[in-house]
C-alpha cells in the first residue's frame, strides 16, 4: 500500500489550519463589534424572542459541528487507509475542519444575528457532500461485479459522504433560525422547527442504513451491534411524527429518546474502541488495528443527529407554530 508523503500530510494540515486561522480572525471581529440594541431587536420580536432563537441556532450549531468532528475524524482514517489516491480525498478533511471550525464559532455566537461566512462554509460542507457521494457511486460501481453486497461492503461508504452534507444542512437552518425576523422562525417559507425535525429524521434513516449495512458484514457478533439499526429508526419516526403533528404538543417521549440516541452515539465509540482492541495486537499494533477495525469516529453521528432532533423539538415546543 503506497502511503501519503510528508509533504502530502503537510499539505492538508495546512489547508485545515488555514480554514481555523480564517474562523477565528472572523471571530475575533466579530467580537470587537459590540452590536446596538437596533441591532438586537429585530423588527416584530420581543427581547425573548431573540433569546430563544438564538439559543436553538446555537444548539443547532453544536449539531452540526458534532457530524463536522465525526467526519473529519473518520475520512482522515478511511481516507489515509486508501492512501490518498485520489487528490480530492483531501477535500471532505479540509472542509469538515472549517465546518468543524465554523461550527464553533456559530455556538460561542450570541448575538441573533445570521453570519454570511457561516452560510458560506455551511453550503460548501453541503455541496461536498453531494459530490463525495457521487465519488463514493462510482468507486463502487467501476469495481468488479458493480453494485454487488461485496462491493457494497468493502468500496468506498456510499452513505459516508451525507454525513458532511446533514451538517452543511443543519448548519445554514440554524443561520435561518438565529436571523428570524418574527416570532414564527421560518426557513424556505416552512416552520424551521419541522423542517429540522423532517432533515434530522431523514439523517437517522440514512445513518441506520449505513451502520446496518457495514453490522451486516461483522455478523452482528455482538448483540450491542443491534441497537444502531433498531433505537434511531424509532427517533426519526417520533421527529416525523412531530413534524407532521399538531402544534402545541410537548413531544416528551421524543426528547427523551434523542438524548437515549446522543448517549448511544457517545457509548458507540467505547463499543468500536473496544473491536479495535480485539484485532490481533490489540491496541500495541493500533497503527493497523485502527484501519483495519470498526471505525471509532462513526458513531458520534447519532449523537449530532440527536442534538439536531432536540433543538428542533425545543423550538416547537417555544415556539408552537414553528
């Protein structure tokens, strides 16, 4: 297997790098601003209307930059094993580092206020992961036999790359919720509150396949290899059926779930920590276990999926109509 030089290995921790060093300049000017109370209050919107808004912008913030960290975490090892073939591999890296970046910058944010480089990074994360999934297609399908469960299996994640693009997505909705100009947060024209829900929910569905498919190849040994393909697609019915619901409901049992979801997102790293240390070696020879084991950044997925789930659920629940 041909490793990635030095110089290669230079050139995207530069890229990274840069993308934190611009978040932070951006982040320091923004804290110089001190804004006015015209800018504060919106036209329409009391004091604690722009309180709770941003407050879920925020959370949703923290959502985003969860799948951001998961990402780039996971592509730098999946990529690295694939020895950087491709010069594009460096992308998805570069890009979840400064959505990663973006993300925090957005969380520390309070003001309620959109920032136009945040929707910019937000939709480049997004238009990534549109194209890295058309990548990930065609790795598999030029393989030999197509679109066979073997290819499926060991080819490129096809559902990889959507991980990146639920951020983006959940990233520009909380801009869209942070600089509402009423006290129904809209986005496109639709309850904010239901369009996340409807977007974390269709997420969960996604990373449901994604983890059943690669579970499916280890033979579901371990019973705990069930609880990523059974506990999410309940979530993503409840935020579907709270999205398409009536308003004024409290949605209790929803929330509860998403924070059993974010605690299986967080114990799903001990689980495949844990598979690592079972290859031969164990964690002596993690050099190759790692690459060769269960992927120990995938699971946080459900976690910033979850966190998405819950910030939408508190604003319908402040919010009724949204």
């Amino acid at each position: 297997m041909k490793l990635p030089t030095e110089r290669d290995l230079i050139a995207v921790a530069g890229i990274a790098a840069s993308g934190l060093a611009l978040i932070s300049m951006l982040s320091a000017r923004s804290a110089r601003v001190r804004p006015t109370r015209s800018h504060l209050l919106a036209p329409g919107r009391s004091r604690s209307s722009n309180a709770a808004t941003a407050k879920t912008a925020r959370e949703l913030n923290r959502a985003a930059g969860t799948l951001a960290a998961s990402v780039l975490a996971d592509s730098s090892v999946e990529h690295y094993r694939g020895s950087f073939k491709n010069k594009a591999m460096y992308t998805p890296l570069a890009v979840s580092a400064l959505t990663l970046a973006t993300s925090i910058h957005g969380t520390a944010d309070t003001r309620p206020l959109a920032h136009k480089a945040r929707d910019a990074a937000y939709l480049l994360a997004a238009a990534t992961g549109l194209v890295g999934s058309g990548f990930h297609l065609y790795n598999v399908g030029k393989r030999v036999g197509g679109f066979s469960w073997q290819n499926l299996f060991y080819g490129a994640p096809i559902g990889a790359p959507m991980a990146i693009l639920l951020s983006g997505l959940l990233g520009f909705c909380s801009e869209r919720v942070r600089e509402a100009r009423r006290t129904r947060p809209r986005i496109f024209g639709l309850p904010a509150g239901r369009m996340i829900a409807t977007v974390a929910g269709a997420g969960l569905l996604g990373t449901t396949g994604e983890a059943g498919l690669l579970h499916f190849r280890g033979a579901y040994h371990n019973p705990f290899m069930l609880l990523p393909v059974t506990l999410p697609p309940i979530g993503a019915a409840l935020l579907l059926s709270a999205a398409g619901g009536d308003s004024g409901r409290t949605h209790r049992f929803a929330r509860w779930w998403m924070r059993v979801l974010t605690a299986m997102g967080v114990a799903g790293v001990g689980f495949h920590a844990y598979g690592v240390s079972r290859n031969m070696g164990g964690w002596r020879n993690w050099s190759q276990n790692i690459l060769n084991g269960p992927p120990i950044p995938a699971p946080p997925s459900f976690a910033g999926l979850a966190l998405a789930g819950l910030a939408a659920l508190r604003l319908m629940r402040a919010h009724p109509d949204a």
